[in-house]
C-alpha cells in the first residue's frame, strides 16, 4: 500500500514540478524590420501595370466555411456538412440499396489488386506489387521571373 502512496505522491510532485517549468509568461521579443533592397532605384524604372491584381482578404478558414453552407445563409446546417460523406457513400453503394457490403467497400483496392495482377494467378509478385504504389505528383516548381540587369554608367 505504501508503493502505492508513493507512487501517487511522486506522480503528483512530477507535474507540479512540470506546470512550473513549463509555464511560459516570458513576453516575446518584437523582431526588426526586414531590410530594405538596395535596388530601390532599379524598380522606380521598372513600369507597373495600372492596378496589379489584389487578394481578397478572405481567410482559409472563410473559404472552407463557404465551401459547406451552400445556400450561403451563414449557417452551415447537418444536411450540408454532411453532402460530401452522402456524395462518397454514394459513389461506393453500386446496387443503389443504401448499404454497403464489404465488396462494394472494397470494389476499388479489388479492382486495383486485379489490374496489377498481370499473370492472373491470384497472387502479386514484387514487380507486380510496386505497380500498386500511390502516384504522388511531384512538387510544383515556381519560376521566378530574370533578375533585372544593372544599369551601366557610361
């Protein structure tokens, strides 16, 4: 029984000792200004475009919500934040009954087990199996537009 005490009394002295070492009051410092480019009278010559294009200071967040409440109310109800899981069982009930058995659940990874399965013999080799892999598209890569050349004096 005494184990027990002391058990409970160390756990007890562990996080207190853990709320007051890991409580941060401590006030964050305010970072400096990035520096400003050298080049400022190369883009003064530079022409702009009349207005460039702005973003709208919608939110993530904002977005994803007007995604959900599809009769733009302002209030996201169960019906439509449940649509997309509807459209998906949907896509999956094949015979239309409203319940899924384990082969319509499974119809996909069937179906990509049996196009793997190039010698139809019920089993997949390890060429075979490395046809199954998820694609994953390669990261998209950003061009950045020529650095303008310096002004010569002359």
């Amino acid at each position: 029984m005494w184990r027990f005490l002391a058990g409970v009394g160390s756990a007890l002295a562990l996080v207190a000792a853990g709320l007051f070492l890991f409580r941060s009051d401590a006030a964050t410092e305010a970072l400096p200004p990035p520096p400003r480019a050298a080049t400022v009278a190369a883009e003064a010559e530079v022409p702009l475009a009349d207005d460039p294009p702005a973003a709208t200071p919608r939110t993530r967040e904002q977005k994803r919500f007007d995604r959900y409440d599809k009769d733009r109310d302002g209030r996201i109800t169960r019906d439509e934040y449940l649509a997309s899981r509807r459209k998906a069982y949907a896509k999956l009930d094949t015979n239309g009954d409203g319940r899924l058995n384990f082969d319509e659940w499974a119809a996909k990874t069937a179906t990509k087990f049996a196009t793997a399965d190039k010698g139809r013999d019920g089993a997949l080799d390890a060429g075979e199996f490395a046809t199954t892999a998820v694609k994953r598209k390669p990261a998209r890569r950003v061009e950045c537009p020529p650095a303008a050349a310096p002004a010569e004096d002359g």
